[in-house]
C-alpha cells in the first residue's frame, strides 16, 4: 500500500496536429471531404479536427425523423441549428441525413390517431403523405440554401423484390409513390438542391441493380433525382478497388453525381472477435486499403462531389456501438485525435512503407 498526497488529477485534452496536411487541401482538386458528426463534439477538440482536415459535414442523427420530429407536429431544431451555423461559420457544405429512412423514425409516424398501424387504405395513404410533406417542407423551408445536399431517401432498395423496392412501411402504405412525392416535394421547396438517394452495400451486384433500375426509373419519368449516395461501410474483404469502379461505372450513364456519403472501414474481418488494441500490422493494412480506395475515388473526381468518413475520430465511430460494444479502429484518426496510417494512405502513401511500422513513426519526424 502507499499514500498519495498533495497531487493535482487534470484531464489532459487531445491535441489536434498542427504540423500535417489538412486532408480538405489534399484532395481540394478531386473533391470535397466530409464527415459525419455528433452533437457533443462541438464543445471538445474534435471540432478543431473536424474544421482543420473537412469542408463538408453530414450531423450522424440531428435530421433523423426521430430527432427532429419525435412528437406529431413539433419540430425540434435546436441539435440541427448548432450544426448549420457550425459550417455556415467555417465555410462547410451541409448534408442533410435524412428526410426519408424507415429506421430512426418515431412509433406515432405509421400509426393512426388510435396507436394503429396505417394500413394501405385510401385515408391511410393520405395521412402518411401528408405527414411525409409536411416533414419535408417544413425542414427545407428552415435551413433553405444552406443546406446543399439532402440525402431525400435512405435504403429504399431491397434486391429481393422484382421491383428492388424495400418492404419498409413507407413502402407498405404509399407504395413506390413515397420516392417520387419525397424528390418532388424537395425539390419544389429547395430548387438548388441537390437530392440524393442514399444506399449501403451498392457493391453487390444484386443490390447495385436493384439502385440502378430505381434510378433509372425515376430519371425517365422525371423525377428530381441529381444523385446516387455509396454509404460505403466497408472491411479488408470488400469492395475490392475493382469492385468500387464497377460500382461507380454503371452509375455514369444515368448522369447523376455520385458521392460516398459514409465511408469507413472497420479493422475486423468477422462480428465474433473482439480487441481492446488494434494490431499493428492492420492499422498498416488499413492505410494500403484507403490508400487503394482512393485512387479509384481520384480518378472517378469528375463524377463523386463529395467524400464523407462516417466519423472524425476512432472513438467517435458508430461500429464501437452499432453491432456489438467492441471497440473498432475504422476512421483515419484516432482516439487521441493523431493521423492514423489511414490518414496517410491517402495523403502520402510512401509513409505506409517506413519501417518500423509502429503507428505513430508513420508522421516524419517534421510532423510529429
Ligand atoms: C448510424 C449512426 O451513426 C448511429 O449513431 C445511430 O445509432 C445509428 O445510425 N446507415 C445510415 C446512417 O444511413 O444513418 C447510420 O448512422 C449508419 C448506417
């Protein structure tokens, strides 16, 4: 046993690097860069992070139906203001997550005034339009232009269906009408805008098809669709580079832009194991599987506006949560808010092969 006397205990508060590239000027020829955020770092030192390496920025929950509507008719902006003004303060573009989703939205939302689930009668489909446009309009004619790009629909397609269309009670109730009336109505409110629908696991073939056909099929009967969203949670095993342009490819003919809207790529190869150290050797695989992303993303530039990390920082990453509470390393800094071997994969990948591979003697000495 011992005795501690007279000591002073201070939280010592993560240091952004000052001394390394800022990422946004990297890639300032290609694209903009962005990040998802969450509320709380506005007030922590990841918001000198976030203002130093991005120029776009998507709030991770804040325009969720959930957060911004959870009760019938009163709108809760305050979470989505801190933001706004955030960027509008910086000189950021804002994305808009999301008008659309089936996941993240309030009970009341497909229920009738009784508790009962709409159904697809005729009033049903009336009221939940209604509530559809309402949502929309009322969002859009806060932020207006400020807001440049909204994620309109997220995770419509559902590869297992002849239409590719999801199963979601949006679907149930409205029928694929929900895509079109979400599309139309943003853009009658948000003339320049652009409107995106966003999608996860657009590699596989199955899926990508179904997105390809939805769009197609949107853009031939004129609905205001200017974009396609690759969210892009990503692992070692895929999408391969070759997989990502294929992926990219098939969307050129359709004339959208394209934009990865929440990369990240997780350091496991499976959801059983589970780490309270990332090993070494992957921090360093993870740099060469950046590194390789974003080449093709460089040379796709003339096509993809906008490239977004689901997370400035390791500890602010939803796969720490998401699937399981294992920690999980997917993000280009780290906890301490350092440039990881991720980071300069894509700003200098000849760092990824100075030895020792240790993570933090990837920065030159310059750097560090
Ligand atoms: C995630 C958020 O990051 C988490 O904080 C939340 O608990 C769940 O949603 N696809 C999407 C995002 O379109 O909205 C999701 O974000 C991640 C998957």
């Amino acid at each position: 046993s011992y005795l501690l006397d007279d000591f002073d205990l201070a939280r010592v508060e993560a240091q952004v690097q000052d001394n390394i590239p800022a990422l946004k000027t990297v890639l300032a020829p290609h694209f903009k860069i962005g990040t998802s955020v969450t509320r709380g770092m506005i007030d922590t030192p990841h918001a000198a992070l976030i203002r130093r390496h991005f120029n776009s920025i998507t709030p991770g929950n804040e325009f969720k139906w959930d957060a911004v509507q959870a009760t019938e008719g009163q709108f809760a902006f305050e979470g989505t203001d801190r933001w706004v003004d955030f960027a509008a303060q910086h000189g950021m573009q804002i994305r808009g997550h999301t008008f659309v989703w089936h996941s993240q939205a309030p009970a009341w939302l497909f229920q009738d005034a009784q508790g009962q689930p709409l159904t697809s009668s005729p009033a049903h489909k009336t009221l939940l339009m209604a509530r559809l446009e309402t949502h929309i309009r009322t969002i859009a004619r806060r932020y207006g232009n400020r807001i440049a790009v909204w994620d309109v629909v997220n995770e419509v397609t559902d590869p297992a269906f002849p239409d590719g269309l999801r199963r979601s009670p949006w679907f149930n109730v409205l029928g694929k009408e929900y895509i079109d009336r979400a599309f139309i109505v943003a853009r009658e409110e948000l003339p320049n805008a652009k409107l995106v629908i966003n999608d996860y696991n657009t590699d596989i073939p199955a899926r990508r098809e179904a997105l390809y056909r939805v769009v197609a099929d949107l853009k031939a009967r004129g609905i205001p669709v200017d974009g396609v969203g690759h969210q892009m949670h990503n692992s070692f095993a895929r999408p391969t580079p070759g997989q990502v342009e294929t992926t990219l490819q098939r969307f050129i003919p359709l004339g959208v832009d394209q934009e990865i809207t929440e990369l990240d790529v997780t350091l496991y190869d499976d959801l059983t194991a589970s780490w309270t150290e990332p090993p070494a050797d992957r921090l360093v695989r993870q740099g060469q599987y950046y590194r390789d992303l974003f080449d093709v993303l460089r040379r796709f530039a003339d096509n993809i506006s906008t490239v977004t990390v689901w997370g400035p920082s390791d500890d602010d990453s939803w796969l720490n949560y998401a699937f399981d509470t294992r920690q999980d390393w997917p993000l280009l800094y780290d906890r301490q808010l350092q440039a990881k071997p991720a980071y300069w994969g894509i700003v200098d990948p000849t760092y990824l092969t100075a030895a020792p591979l240790s993570t933090r003697l990837l920065a030159p000495a310059s750097a560090r």
